[in-house]
C-alpha cells in the first residue's frame, strides 16, 4: 500500500516528509469553581502533512485538483443532489431508486437525461470549459450481456476523458476521448450514454444502452472532474489513472467532494477499514530546477506540500 492515496490515486510522497499532528477543538482543560480541573475537549481529529515528490508542471496541476477535492460527485443514495449540493437541472428526468454496487443507484427512464449545469460549479483556472480545460466523467453503470456487449450481467465501471464535446447518440466513439472499462482502455460505445456540451457548460448521462437502443438503464457513483485525466502511464506512477479509480470503485465510493476518502501506510491507527474522510490543501508550491525522471529536460518542475485533517 502507497504512503497515501486521495480517491483511490497514489500521491508521490517525498521520502521522510511525511509527519501527523493530534488536534484538539475546545479547551482541553478548564477549572471549576471548586479549584479542580476537568476537560471540555470537543473532538480529536489526526492532520497529517507531507511534500510530494517532484512533479512536472502539468501533472501538478492535476494532483492539486485531486488533493483539494475538486470535483463533484453523486452516489444516488436516495438523491439526485451531489456531495456539494449541485443537483440535476433536467425536469424530465423521471427516475427511481434501486440497489446499486454500494447503497442505492438511480433508474433513469427509457430516453431521459440526468444533467447537470457546470457553469460556475468547480474552479477550474479561469472557470471551466470543457473545450479548453478538458473533463473526466466516471461512472457504474449496470450492463447486460445482451445489450450492452459486456462479458457477463452486472455493474461495470466506466471512465471517459478528454475534451470539447460529446453529444450523446451522435457518436458511439467519439473523437477526442478515450474510454475504460473496469480500468481497461478500450472502444465501449460511451458516446451513446454520455453528454458534454461545451456551449451551454451541462454534463450528463442518458438512459439508453451502450448499443443505442432505449431502455431503462441503472447508474451509480457519478464523478466529474474539470481536468482530463493522463492515458498514459507517467512516472512515478506504474497503472493508469483510471485503473487506480476502478480498484478504488470496489471497496468505496468517491468522496462528497471536496471532501475526499484517503487511505495508506499512515492513515492506518484508528478505521478499521483504513478508509478516511477527510479534507486536504495545498499550502505551498515551491518551483524547483530540476530534471525528471526519464527525461533530461528540465521542465517546470514543481514540488507541494500539503496539509491532509480528518474531516
């Protein structure tokens, strides 16, 4: 298991950078009028800090939107209404609630939209626009053989990245984006049953099977980013973005971002689980002169440090 890791993704740590501090909210101690003393501690919460190791420049970019939770997130437990508070902007949605891969998941009828307006929801550089800065969606959604060309019934989990515009039908394929499936790259008809429009900032997921034909269809766990995630494997990373957050989908679902879920070699002393809530910022970027590894250029190279507190 990595030092740490943010939604499932590994954060490069800087070797013995890594340290904790016990946090205290109230007063620990105060005294009565007898002259004895007695606690008022609030809550005990962990913070961690930590410096990352050396980045390029365009790969920081996107692991500060990952540290700071820069995303928006839905688990459909019984709402339409994100983490933050952003919720579905199509009236015609007609929907219902059924067991999904963790709790519930949304059944949107045979045709219908679940869309979200993004103008002013996240704070990419600049605001966000989808033709510039690019975007990730990711999602579970439950498949059929039959219908959907999968290698058995059940809950698959599906990324798309890249950027400008995909209109959902036009193209089963589109260009510009690159598609998984259960972290594997690949050609999976998405372009069927997602929607980004550049013009009017809405993202969203449409009921219909991945080979085009209406139907009911069942989503879970819907995650957008306003980044493009990288499709290649990068140092010092050794797997895709992707598969680390299909790894990630199996044991927990996405953070009610900005909070994020960290785990690791540290966060270890208290959850059983090893799963932890909690809320991280960039308090420091210090550019460094500097040779990555694998290269002997010396880009914009960029080391953070960051703060990590149970939220």
């Amino acid at each position: 298991m990595p030092a740490l890791s943010v939604n499932g993704l590994t954060i490069p740590i800087l070797a013995d950078s890594f340290n904790e501090q016990i946090v205290d909210t109230g007063d620990v101690f105060r005294r009565a009028t007898t002259g004895k003393m007695f606690g008022t501690l609030g809550v005990r919460k962990r913070r961690w800090s930590f410096t990352t190791r050396h980045l390029s420049g365009y790969m920081a970019g996107k692991v500060q939107n990952m540290i700071e939770g820069n995303a928006l997130s839905w688990t459909f437990n019984d709402t339409l209404i994100s983490g933050a508070g952003v919720a579905n902007t199509n009236a015609a949605t007609v929907i219902s609630y059924v067991t999904g891969f963790h709790g519930k998941a949304v059944r949107l009828s045979s045709g219908t939209f679940f869309s979200v307006d993004m103008a002013n929801k996240v704070n990419a550089p600049g605001g966000w626009d989808p033709s510039r800065n690019g975007w990730t969606l990711m999602f579970r959604l439950y498949c059929t053989i039959a219908a959907d060309g999968t290698p058995a019934d059940g809950w698959y989990h599906f990324v798309v990245t890249g950027t400008g515009d995909v209109i959902a039908g036009a193209a089963a394929n589109p260009v510009g984006v690159t598609q998984y499936r259960n972290g594997v790259a690949g050609n999976y008809n998405l372009g069927r049953v997602i929607n980004v429009d550049a013009t009017g900032d809405f993202v969203g997921v449409k009921a219909t099977t991945l080979l085009g034909v209406n139907a009911n269809k069942d989503y879970d766990e819907l995650v957008f980013l306003p980044f493009p995630i990288p499709t290649a494997v990068e140092a010092p990373w050794t797997s895709t973005w992707a598969s680390q957050f299909y790894d990630f989908s199996i044991k927990s679902p996405w953070g009610a971002a900005p909070i994020v879920i960290v785990e690791g070699d540290h966060i270890d002393l208290t959850e059983v689980s090893g799963l932890v809530s909690a809320m991280c910022r960039v308090e420091r970027i210090r550019h460094v002169n500097a040779t990555m590894p694998g290269s002997t250029s010396k880009p914009n190279v960029k080391l953070m440090d960051v703060v990590v507190e149970e939220a």
